[in-house]
C-alpha cells in the first residue's frame, strides 16, 4: 500500500480490488483494440482549469499522505485526461502522465502505470519526484525510475507514410508540433488537432504510434542515389590561402615579445645600481627606472604574445576568421 491506512473493513478491500480488476479490464480492452478515442465520446470536456486543480489536489495528497483524495482525483484524471480540449505545454502533459501512471500504480494496475510513466519520461527525461512527495526508497519511485532507459527510445516511422497535415489547425503530439509519422511505442500519447486560438478541434488518445488515418498520406520512399563505383574517389586538389595579415601579425608579436625580454633584462643592470647606491637621491632615481622597467616590459610582453597568437589563429582559408572562446 502507498500511504500507511487505518483499519478498514474487509468488505471495503473487497470492493476495491473488483474495481481495480474492472478498470484493468476496460485498459486492457481499449489498449487491445488499437483504436483511438476521441474527444467528442466524452460527456464533457475536461477543461484546462480543472485538470490544474486536479494535479494540484494530488501533489498535496502525496504531500499530507491523503490516499482517499489521491486516489479519488486520480480517477477523474484518468478518465478524462483524453477530454482535454486545450493546447498546453508539454511540460503539464509530462506532470498529468506521471500522476496517471501513480494513480495506477495504487490501483495495482503496474502495467498501465508503467505505460504512462515511459511518455512523462519521454517528455520530460531528467524528471525527479521531491522528496516530499515521495521518500527516495518509495516503490512508486522505483516503479517510475525504472522506466528511465526505455523511455528515451526513438519514435517508430509509419513505413511508408507521411503526415497529411489537417485543413484547419495543425497536429500536436503530447503537446509538441507532429510533423512526421512516428511516434513512441508500447505507450500512450495525446493526439490533437489544434487551432489558432489553442482549442482542440479533435482530440485521441492513441496508442503507440497508430496515428489516425485521416492525417497519414503516401510517403515518399527515398532511395540512395547509385553511385558508378570509378566515380566514387575523385581526387581534388584543394589550395590553402594564407591571409595578407597573418606573417605580419606573427612576425609583429614576436618582436614586440623580444623587446620584451630585453626591457627585462635591463632591470638587472638598473638593480644593481639601486643596490650599489650610496645617496637618497641615486637610489630614488634607480627605484623608479627599475620598476617603470618591469612595468613595462610585463605589458610589453604581454601585447607580444596576444599580436602574435592572434597572427596564428588566422584561419589559412579565403577570408580571415578570428576566433575565441570565453
């Protein structure tokens, strides 16, 4: 069990496991067919307003241990999550799938709770429940951590289909553009055509990669041009272009970086009169010639290498390209 319960009577147990088991079978039976459900069979359309209050609700039911107000919102959530008839963000697919696939989980339904948990990964791969919400050695954590590799694996093209964009609105899988006739298998995904001002025109909830026909048209199967075997190797010959800038850069550094290292060494000439001076006034003048020396020689060199290094990274291509990365 999820959250630790009080004593409950056993008729209650009962009743609870013969509604996972029907909910297990209805699941069973929709994902079996390979048919899409769409919109207009709901009773009403699950606005975008209550399925924030909903997945509110449930992240503080895992907060306070609530597992009757988990469990009763996660209901609603499950089945309505295919009514949406609004456009929103991958990132609240993402956290709807995961608080579907937990619902299951405390139903027993582990299958159906792994299924929704690959696409919250899917979408959002990095996801990490708090701590909060869920204690790191939680088996609904493992549950979902476990689904991590598979999660991540490529959609499956349609052979030989193509995207038959519809007349009005354009197609969103899971809340991103669908502009190729694949999708993520052995999951569930939210299919809708969307109009301009972000309301669903249609809605399914789809399995897999079993897009509707109605938006699948003949793909162009493309073919490797064939290559004549003696034409496959052709040698060219290709002609490097020394920038104009480049030698005089180079050659500009390296004298600014030996006057450098001259003005440097004159500093042991100038010392060795400061320590050799025998009046306040020689040793004044031969303090500041030495350090005005080592001063300059630093910048000097320093100016030197950057004219020089700047001369070497001049691309040998035509045209000058300079590059740098901070």
């Amino acid at each position: 069990m999820v959250f630790p319960r009080r004593p409950s009577n056993p008729w209650n147990r009962v009743r609870s496991a013969l509604m996972g088991c029907m909910l297990g079978l209805v699941g069973a039976s929709v994902w079996a067919s390979g048919t899409a459900a769409h919109a207009k069979e709901c009773s009403a359309p699950y606005a975008s307003s209550q399925l924030s209050r909903d997945l509110g609700t449930m992240t503080t039911a895992l907060r306070s241990k609530d597992e009757s107000a988990y469990r009763e919102t996660g209901k609603r959530l499950s089945t309505q999550i295919g009514c949406l008839r609004k456009d929103l963000p991958a990132r609240v697919f993402a956290s709807a799938y995961r608080h579907v696939g937990a619902y299951y989980f405390m139903e027993g339904d582990f299958e159906q709770a792994k299924r929704w948990f690959m696409t919250a990964l899917e979408i959002e791969p990095s996801y990490e429940w708090d701590a909060a919400e869920l204690a790191l050695d939680h088996p609904l954590r493992r549950a979902f951590d476990a689904q991590r590799n598979t999660a991540t694996a490529e959609p499956v093209p349609l052979t030989g289909k193509a995207i038959a964009a519809p007349s009005a609105g354009t197609l969103k899988l899971d809340g991103r553009a669908l502009t190729e006739a694949a999708a993520t298998l052995d999951r569930p995904h939210i299919l809708m055509v969307v109009g301009d001002d972000r309301v669903a025109l249609e809605v399914f909830l789809i399995d897999g990669n079993s897009i509707p026909e109605q938006f699948l048209t003949e793909g162009d199967v493309e073919q490797e041009e064939e290559v004549d075997p003696s034409e496959a190797y052709v040698a060219q010959k290709v002609e490097r272009i020394r920038p104009p800038a480049k030698t005089p850069l180079m050659l500009t550094g390296g004298g600014l970086a030996i006057a450098g290292g001259a003005m440097w060494a004159t500093t042991f000439a100038t010392r060795a009169k400061f320590d050799a001076a025998t009046s306040v006034a020689d040793l004044d003048k031969y303090k500041r010639l030495t350090n005005t020396l080592v001063v300059a020689s630093g910048v000097t060199i320093a100016l030197g290498v950057g004219v020089e290094y700047v001369g070497i990274i001049i691309s040998e291509q035509p045209g000058v390209a300079l590059g740098g990365r901070f």
